[in-house]
C-alpha cells in the first residue's frame, strides 16, 4: 500500500517525464539560456528539444545554467503541501548550490504550514544516477514505507549509487573550459577517453584516459565488477544514460548485460537532459548501479 506522502525531485534526474508522471512523483524544471532566451529542460515530453539543443551546441553556442531561487523552490514546494507531506530529493551540492536554496525555502515553507513534514535531502547523485536514487526511493514508498523510512534509506545509500562515465568527444569541455584547446587537440589526435565518476561528495573526478570506445566500455565494466553489490552477480537496477550517441549506449549496456547475468531486468537506456548536457555535451556514456560507498577520490589528471 503507497504511503501517504508525496516524493518529488527537480528534472535533472534525467528519466523521462512520462514516467515520473507514471510514478507520481512532480518534478521541478530547471531552465537554460542560449542568447538570452530562457528554454525549460524539457525531459522529453516535446520530441524536437533535444536535436534543437545538440543543434545549438554544433553551432558554436553556449548554453547558460542557474540554479533554482528559493522562490522558485518555496512555491513548489507550496503546491505540494496542499497534499500532504513531501520529501524532495534535491540535485548533488557537489555540482550545483540549488539544494541549499530548498533547504532555506523549506525552512520558510515550515512556518507557513506547521501541520505538514517537509524534508529536503541531498542526493548527492546527478543524471540517471540522481534518477535510479529517487526511483528506488519511489519504490520503498510503494511498499508502504513512511517519510521517516525512506529519508533514513536514501541518507543511507546515496552514496553508494555509483556514476561511472566516459566522453567520447572532447569539443565541449574545451569550449566550456574544463580542458584546454592544447589537451583537447592532442586528445583527438590519439582517440583518447576520459575516464570519469562522481566521489562520495557528488563531484564530478577524472581519474584515468583510455584510447578509444572499445577500450572504454571494458575499462567502465571492469569498475563496475569492482564496485557493484556482489560483483559480477549483481543483481539490482543498473541505468545507462547518453549525450547524443546511443550507439556507444547500446554497446556498454551489451557489455553491462553480458558482464552481469543476474541484473534485475534489461538495462534502461536513458537520453541526458539539458542542464546537465550543457555541461558535457555530446558524447559522453554513464552507467549507474548500486555498490559499496563511493571513495573520496582527487583527479590524477
């Protein structure tokens, strides 16, 4: 039997609207700007957002994030008091300040309605990472667990939702000057892949480069065996998500599928939104998976 609070997170979960609408779970859309027009992270629901964006990115522009205000938080989080009690599952502080913009709004929210629980977690998870954090979360209140359950829950093991990534294309990280026009060049010319994941803080580390995808892919399997619950027995969600190149999706969820027999399910593919595809653009492939906690790690880069 469902619990009787309402569970919610922002868009950047990176999972598509139709199935959080299907989950019930309400979502709160960050934005971006390009040239000065303000555009929605559209999470899919109109199927041209997407190739417009990545169109965008070819042409040379640079979108623009922000975070959300506390209004913006405290008039959300308005609208779903009026139901009853919320958990909100907020975007890593370790890549955006928003989360303590909800946790002031709450704070206000709180004052106006007394009667209601409102609690504010850090997911300390971007992506379809965030996403499968707040989807198991939704499963957990399905089962009948309390606000209290689930909160303590995702407090437990957020940071064991592991993000291992790999970028395929290096043109957007030196336009957005996260590497140099030298690094990115010599990259290119030897097909080199970053290899990336998120610490214990949320944060993004580059800690090893590979040549080539093949290479990549097996170097991404090889973490995963390491790190995911029971090794290569594993058998709980595992969520992929891409930027603008599927095929290199498809090829490590084959590698994720051959690799772990016991998956809970077919591996779920999954398109990167906006906001965080703003910050990585295209080429870049993540798996997701549950396992022991994310280390503290610094780049060797």
């Amino acid at each position: 039997m469902q619990s009787d609070f309402t569970l919610s997170c922002c868009s950047t979960v990176d999972l598509p609207y139709t199935y959080l609408e299907q989950r019930n779970i309400p979502i709160l859309f960050y934005t971006y700007t390009v040239d000065d027009v303000e555009y929605v992270d559209d999470m899919g629901r109109n199927p041209e957002a997407l190739p417009q964006f990545y169109r965008l990115l070819a042409s040379g522009k640079q979108p623009k994030t922000a975070g959300l205000s506390i209004g913006a938080y405290a008039e959300f989080f308005e609208r779903q008091l009026q139901k009853g009690d919320l958990l909100h599952v907020a975007f890593t502080s370790g890549q955006s300040g928003s989360v303590f913009n909800a946790q002031a709004a709450a704070k206000l929210v709180r004052e106006k309605y007394p009667e209601r629980r409102l609690v504010v977690v850090d997911s300390l998870c971007s992506s379809s990472g965030y996403g499968m954090l707040v989807d198991s979360a939704a499963d957990l209140r399905d089962r009948g667990c309390s606000l209290q359950e689930t909160e303590q829950w995702l407090l437990e093991n957020r940071k064991t939702v592991h993000h291992q990534f790999f970028s395929t294309d290096l043109t957007h990280y030196r336009r957005s000057g996260r590497i140099s026009g030298a690094a990115a060049a010599v990259g290119a010319i030897l097909n080199l892949c970053p290899i990336m994941r998120l610490n214990d803080a949320g944060r993004i580390i580059a800690y090893d480069k590979v040549r080539g995808k093949r290479r990549a892919v097996e170097r991404t399997l090889d973490v995963m065996a390491q790190h995911a619950q029971n090794g290569t027995q594993y058998d709980d969600k595992c969520f992929i998500c891409h930027s603008n190149c599927p095929e290199d999706a498809e090829r490590l969820r084959d590698g994720v599928e051959a690799r772990f027999p016991r998956l809970a399910g077919r591996v779920r593919i999954f398109e990167i939104g906006t906001i965080i595809a703003a910050h990585c653009g295209p080429g870049t492939v993540a798996v997701f998976f549950h396992g022991d906690e994310r280390p503290k790690m610094e780049s060797n880069e």
